[in-house]
C-alpha cells in the first residue's frame, strides 16, 4: 500500500482552525486621535479624524455654563482636582455641543494633551472595561455620555455609581466624566413616583436612583430661551458664515421659522440656518 503524504491534510485542518478561531483582538491607539468612539462589543477605540462640533464663540445664552465647564475642563487637564460633570435641561439648548466645543478649546491651548472618548448610553455597562484601557494611558480623557437615562428595569445605572465613585479603585485620575440628559435626575418622574407607591421602603428604593445624579460634583442646568436669546444666535450663526441678509429680515424669518417649530433654542436656530443658507447657495464651510 503506497505511503499518504498527511502534509496537505494538516494543512487544510490548520486552515479550518484559523476560520473557526475568533479575530486577533485589535489594540487600541489612545494617541491616534483627539477624539474617539468606545465601541463596546470588541473593546474598540475608533478614532474620530474630524468632531462635528460649533465654535465655543457661536454658543449663545449659555454664556455662564460655558465658563464654568471650561474651567473646571482646564484644571483637569492640569492635573488638578476636578468634578465629574452633568449637564441637563431643555433639548437643543447646547448642552453636547458645549463639551465637544469645550474639549476644541482645550486641545488649541494644549495639543494633544486631552482626548475625548464618547461612550453610548447602551454601553454603560462596559464603562469599566473602558476605564481599564484608559487607566493605563499617559494622557488624560473625557469621557462623554449623551443623552444618559435610565428606564425601569435598567440596572446599569449601578455600574456607573461605582465607577463615578463607589468602586474599590475609584475613577482614574486621568480621567473625568461628562454626561448630559434632559432629566436632571436621570430617569423620569414617573418612574420615580413608582418607586415611592411600590417599594417596602419607598425613601430608600428613590434615595438609591436618585443618589445616581448626585455622584455628579458639577451641575449646570440649561433652560429654554427667549426671543432675544434665539435671535442673538441666530445673528451669530449669519454673521459666522457671511449668509448675505438684512438684519430685519433675518429676525422676520427666524422668528417665523421657530414659530413653525413651536420652539426656541440653538439646535432649531442651527437648523433655520442650514435651510436660509441653502436658499441663498451659501456653504456653511
């Protein structure tokens, strides 16, 4: 019986083996951008090469918000002691495009210095695995949640409790969490009042969500606003982008438009903008 060569074999069961394995786990690059996005199914940092963000001058009404994060931004990135921050209140009232406008300022007075990690809110719970690759770096982050909130039956909040500031190891000191939400206590009323009817102990069941907020050391409220406000916004939006338009007529249509929209703020100023510049064949460059 001639002799079988068994070399093709093996090879053919090696190659089926490399296919059945999983992927090489990739190493994330914390000095590859100034900004990421954590990707929590494979504990991935994709650089961000350009932020979708307003110059910090064009954010109007927001004027003491601004001041006060950026300065608490500016001590953290000098190493000082520094406060996790939440940023709540009225839609479109600047409050995510403050941090990124926040975090710009920062990287031109310090290049490089600090990074920007944006988290999403069903990732929550890989906070940990985040702060593990983070931990390890030689420059300092902020990590960014938008439009956090917690439902019932959500129990994540907990894992970010104990990142914020009960876990054993306790936040990183080069690292500091932003978060924004339209609820000042992260979850809505009703869900809170649901607490208070259906717990054994209803001051206890509420302190334990509520106290979520208060891991916070820094609040700063944004409120819907007023005519004069929107209109300062929107001048600086047309002045910013040389729109070629009276100053009267501006105010007529911007007034007319957030009449339209039934509201008043910076996103439907923005968005007024785009559409007036798009009418009059003017990039917003």
């Amino acid at each position: 019986m001639p002799d079988i060569d068994p070399l093709p074999l093996w090879r053919r069961i090696a190659d089926a083996l490399e296919r059945l394995a999983p992927p090489a786990r990739r190493v994330a690059d914390v000095a590859a951008a100034a900004a990421f996005v954590w990707h929590a199914d494979d504990d991935w940092l994709e650089p961000v090469p350009e932020v979708s963000r307003v110059d910090i001058g064009l954010l109007k009404g927001i004027e003491r918000q601004r001041d006060i994060l950026l300065e608490n931004t500016r001590r953290f990135a000098k190493g000082l002691p520094t406060n996790n921050a939440l940023l709540w209140g009225a839609r479109g009232m600047g409050k995510s495009s403050l941090v990124k406008a926040v975090h710009a300022r920062i990287e031109e007075e310090t290049p490089g210095l600090l990074g920007l990690v944006e988290i999403h809110r069903e990732d929550i719970q890989s906070l940990p695995r985040l702060l593990g690759i983070l931990r390890e770096a030689k420059r300092r982050f902020i990590i960014f949640c938008d439009d956090l909130s917690f439902d019932g039956h959500d129990a994540s909040y907990k894992s970010l409790k104990a990142v914020l500031e009960g876990g054993i190891e306790g936040r990183p000191t080069n690292v500091v969490f932003y978060a924004t939400s339209n609820r000042r206590h992260l979850m809505p009323r009703d869900m809170i009042e649901n607490e208070r009817s259906t717990a054994i102990n209803p001051a206890e069941a509420v302190e334990e969500k509520v106290s979520m907020s208060d891991r916070f050391g820094l609040w700063l409220g944004f409120h819907p606003c007023g005519q004069d406000v929107f209109f300062d916004i929107v001048e600086g939006y047309a002045a910013a982008y040389g729109l070629p338009i009276q100053p009267a007529e501006l105010r007529a249509r911007a007034n007319e438009w957030s009449v339209t929209r039934g509201a008043r703020s910076g996103r439907v100023a923005w968005q007024f903008i785009q559409d007036l510049a798009g009418e009059l064949g003017k990039p917003l460059d």
